[in-house]
C-alpha cells in the first residue's frame, strides 16, 4: 500500500463516521481499520525522515 492509498482510505473511513451512517459494529470495525493505517502512515514517515536525512548528511 501506498500512503497516498493509505491517506485516502482514512479519509473515507472519517466521512463514514462523521456521516452517522455506521451501526456500533461497522464503527468497531473501521477504526480498527484506521489504526492500522494510522500506524502504516506514521511509519512511513518516519522511514521517509530518515532517508532524507540520510541524503542531506550525505551531501555535506
């Protein structure tokens, strides 16, 4: 997955939410689904941050 995919995703999962449409179970489920891609998104920039200090250092 990519964050882009990931980003959207989340997107959609808040407008489900937020428009009220979900019963308890589907609320259960979709934020577990959005902590996962909380966790992927959060990862991923982290490793992004890294790489791009990796290449600044680099260069000096």
């Amino acid at each position: 997955m990519k964050y882009e995919e990931a980003m959207k995703r989340l997107e959609e999962i808040v407008g489900q939410i937020e428009e009220g449409k979900l019963d308890i179970d589907m609320i259960t489920e979709r934020l577990k689904e959005a902590r996962t891609l909380i966790r992927f998104c959060r990862d991923r920039l982290y490793e992004t941050d890294e790489e791009v200090r990796k290449i600044m250092e680099s260069e000096e």
